[in-house]
C-alpha cells in the first residue's frame, strides 16, 4: 500500500524521535516538498490565492515540529502527516476568510506567482518580531543566519543548554501566536 | 522567512521525544490520582471492609466499572489527539464500559424488590458524592490536559470530554473507596451524573486549552 519512499519517513521518524539528528533534518527535508504540493493543491480547489502556499507550509511543519509525539510509531508517518497539513490549511484559510483575503486575492494570483521555493513567508516572519528579545534573537541566528547552536551561543555569551532552550520556547511560542490570532 | 531557514531552526531543535505520549498520559492521570487518593482516603475514612478485601460482588462492581472507563476513556482521549487515527475501536471499548453498567444496573433491579429500587438509587450520600468526585477529579484533569496538549486534536472539545471523562472515572474510582453506597443504581445515577459533570468541563476546556 504505502511506496517505499513513505516507508522511509517512518524509519527517518522513528529515527528522529530516538534522537538521530541527521536522520530529523533529512526528514524535515523530504517532507517539505511534499506538504508544499498539497498545500498548493488544496488552495486551488478553493480558490484561495497560490501566494500563501510558504505561509501554510511553514505553520504545517511548526506543528508537526511541536506535535511529533502525537505519531504512533506502529503507523504510517504519511496519514498523520497529511492530516495535520489538512488540519492547518483549513485553519488558515478560515482564518483568512474571516480577514475578508481570500475575496481580493485571485487577482493578484494570477500577476505574481512567485517560484514558492524561493518566497519568504511573512506570517512567520510577522509573529517572530513579536517574540521576547533573547528568544528572537536565537531563532533569527539558527534559522536565517544559519549558525550552529555552539556559534550562537559563542556570539549572544549564553551557554549552549540556554540556546536550546530559548530555541525551543521560541518555536513553541511562534506557533502559539497561529492558535491565537483572530479567535 | 524562508522555508528552508524555518527547517533548520527545527532541525536544530532535534527530534528526539524522551516519553511516549501514551505512557506519559497513564502516568500523569494515574500519578494525580494516586495523590488525591492519599490526600483524601485518611481524611474521610477509608472503608474498612474494603482495605480487607471483603468485598461483595457490589463492591468489586463499583470500584471495576469507574477503572475500565478511566482506561477506555484515557485510551479513547490519546487516539483523539493522533491525527490519522480513528477513534472507532476505543470507542467500542467505552460502549463496553457502558454496557456493562446498565447490565449491573438491570440486574440489580431484578434481584431487589421493587420497595427497595428507590431507597438505593438514592442511597445515603447522593449530594457528597456530587459534590466530591468533581473536587476529587479536578486535578487528574488538569495533568491529562497538559499531557494531550503535546497532541494534535482534530477536534479539541472531544479530546478535552474524553480527558474529562477519563479524569472523572479516575476521581469516582477514588470515592467510591469511601463512599456508603454499593448499589449499581446509585453507581449508575449519581456517579454518572457527576462523571457526566467533568467531561462536559473537560469539552470545555479542551476547546479552550488543546487547540493548536
């Protein structure tokens, strides 16, 4: 039933969860393109502008970050993948729908469909400027500058367990300002 | 920010989850409830014939209905916080629970004279058991909710009732060590009544504490 290639991300996850590191970022890594497509297969079919495609890819994977203990590891990795992707694209879109986006945006759809791979998202970009500083300031240093948690902790002087941790309350708390916003 | 960055910051916090959520969850509501159990039993006088194991088949019947539902209901609450998991085979183990009451329930009825049905049902303490098992189930709900708040719910409000209901089954198992009143009517009646209590406040607050 399940092609091999999905048969790998229950052995990448199940990897992941017993701590493998290597394993979690190649994971991360095939299931990105994959989540991108039903993303961008789901908008279409209701109408909602193609532009927030990286929007919801992004919310998607903080929640499958957060939430990686709610797998079973006797299951297929692809089901609950593709629930949680569902569970937020419709969350967003309502969430949008009730901002009055969805209506405008069709239009604008047509002039600039950006290479998604490419774009920037904005909602997770908006909801790291409201972070607490140290927080943001680890985030920004391990996502956009791309630094190591050891150099990170070498240049903001806090020891590498403090990074960690204010790295992991930071995700924890982006994708709290999701479940929050306009409820 | 871009896709590729959010991943790494991910990846950076690693993967690894030290405790299965199932096990964390059984340990959590059971942990509470055993603390509740020994902050209570010693103030209100746990039942002598209990601790002895005199135990009638009225006995064993109300403290064994209370424990199969905490399971099934706690078992029930961890496969609505996965997504992909259809909740269809622990909710089967829950109309067990169910159907096993009200088989006690007819069976009680047809042993007892009818003169006898209502003394029973009304028992001796309907209003303290109405009033404790909701006290004593508050915190085993609160630990379950923290616990499937790692969950990812498709709906909140039924992971929240299913905690509700595993927490107040978990508080009943607790009172009814105490409790006078041995009859499956009463057990029926007014722990369902109470039982019924937590788990609406358990919908609630999952609607309020497990969205994500």
């Amino acid at each position: 039933m399940a092609d091999p290639a999905e048969r790998e991300w229950d052995e990448l996850m199940r990897a992941s969860l017993a701590g493998d590191e290597a394993a979690y970022r190649r994971l991360l890594a095939r299931l990105t393109p994959s989540i991108r497509a039903s993303v961008r297969r789901g908008l279409s079919r209701a109408g909602a502008p193609a532009a927030e495609v990286e929007d919801i890819v992004q919310e998607t994977l903080l929640a499958i970050h957060l939430r990686r203990a709610s797998w079973d590891p006797g299951l297929p990795l692809a089901p609950w993948v593709a629930a949680i992707t569902r569970y937020k694209l419709v969350d967003s879109l309502r969430r949008r729908g009730r901002r009055g986006e969805v209506s405008i945006e069709p239009l604008v759809e047509t002039l600039s469909a950006p290479a998604e791979e490419r774009a920037a998202a904005h909602d997770v970009a908006r909801a790291l400027a409201t972070l607490p500083r140290g927080q943001r300031s680890v985030v920004e240093a391990l996502a956009v500058t791309g630094e190591t948690i050891t150099e990170a902790a070498r240049r903001l002087s806090m020891s590498e367990g403090a990074v960690r941790v204010a790295l992991h309350r930071g995700l924890a708390a982006l994708a709290a300002r999701f479940s929050k916003e306009e409820r | 920010m871009r896709t590729d960055d959010l991943v790494r910051a991910l990846a950076a916090d690693g993967g690894r989850v030290r405790v299965p959520l199932g096990r964390r969850l059984a340990g959590a509501v059971a942990g509470t409830t055993l603390l509740v159990a020994v902050v209570y039993l010693p103030l209100h006088g746990l039942r002598t014939d209990i601790v002895t194991l005199d135990w009638s088949l009225r006995i064993a019947f109300k403290l064994a209905v209370p424990l199969a539902a905490a399971i099934a209901a706690g078992a029930l609450a961890l496969d609505l916080v996965r997504p992909g998991v259809p909740p269809r085979r622990r909710l089967a183990w829950l109309a067990v629970v169910a159907a096993v009451l009200a088989v006690g329930a007819v069976a009680e009825l047809a042993v007892l004279p009818t003169s006898e049905w209502w003394p029973r049902m009304v028992g001796r303490n309907a209003l303290r058991c109405l009033a404790t098992v909701p006290f004593l189930s508050a915190l085993p709900l609160a630990a379950a909710l923290a616990v499937l708040s790692r969950g990812a719910p498709l709906s909140p409000a039924a992971a929240g009732a299913s905690a509700g209901l595993a927490a107040g089954a978990a508080g009943a198992l607790v009172y009814a060590l105490v409790c006078p009143d041995d009859s499956p009517l009463f057990l029926a009646l007014w722990y369902g009544i109470a039982v019924a209590a937590i788990t609406g406040l358990g919908a609630l607050a999952g609607r309020r504490f497990l969205r994500w």
